[in-house]
C-alpha cells in the first residue's frame, strides 16, 4: 500500500509595509514624498510654504525651515503638516545612511496615508 503525501498548511508572511520605491533611489525627501503619495493614490498633493504663522510654530525660522501640507482632492488633510529643514527637504540622498534616515521620517507618514486610502477604498465596497 502506497502512503499518501500530506500537504503542509503554509502561513502567510506578514510582511513590512513598503512605499514601492526602489529603496537604492537617492531621491530627496520631496521627491520621496511625493512619488509615494502619487502611488498610493494620484489625488494626493503636496505644498511647501516658506513662511509660518508664528504663534502657532515658535521653533520656525525664516529661510532655514519649511512648512509642508498634504493635500486630498484639493482638501487640506487634517494632521498631516509638518516643518523640516529646506537642505533635508531638497537634499538627494546618495548616502546610505542618510538614506535610511530620511525613510524613516517619511515611511510612517506614506504608511499612514496607506491605510486611510484603504480603510476609505474598504468603505466604499461595504456600500455597493
């Protein structure tokens, strides 16, 4: 009598969130920023200002710093401003560690935009 062959049951493998962006690009943070936004959805924007109001950002300087919104559909997104440094901002990324770096700073904020377009994606299935 010839046995049987048992197929293991497999687990599917969380994985780590990623942008989708070759993680060798030495993009600077705008370009990141902007290239994970366009592919999670092509409704996102973003605007930089130079200016702050300055009871509301007391840690703002003028010249060295920069206000960044994101934008859905031509609506500001609640929570999503930011300031950052321009040379952080404009800088491309040839380094590794400065890479990394700066993914870390902006990973959190694509992934986070990630999951309200699905949660709002998810919604709209639940009407139909």
């Amino acid at each position: 009598m010839a046995k049987r062959k048992t197929k293991k049951k497999v687990k599917p493998v969380e994985r780590k969130w990623t942008s989708g962006i070759n993680p060798k690009s030495n993009m600077s943070y705008e370009k990141y920023m902007k290239s994970g936004l366009e592919i999670i959805s092509k409704r996102f924007s973003i605007r930089t200002y130079k200016l702050a109001p300055k009871d509301e950002y007391p840690s703002f300087q003028r010249g060295k710093d920069l206000r960044v919104q994101i934008y859905f559909d031509n609506k500001y997104v609640e929570g999503s401003e930011f300031i950052i440094e321009q040379t952080f901002w404009y800088m491309s990324n040839s380094n590794k560690d400065d890479r990394s770096h700066m993914r870390g700073w902006a990973d959190p904020k694509l992934k986070a935009f990630h999951d309200a377009v699905q949660k709002g994606k998810e919604k709209q299935k639940k009407k139909k």
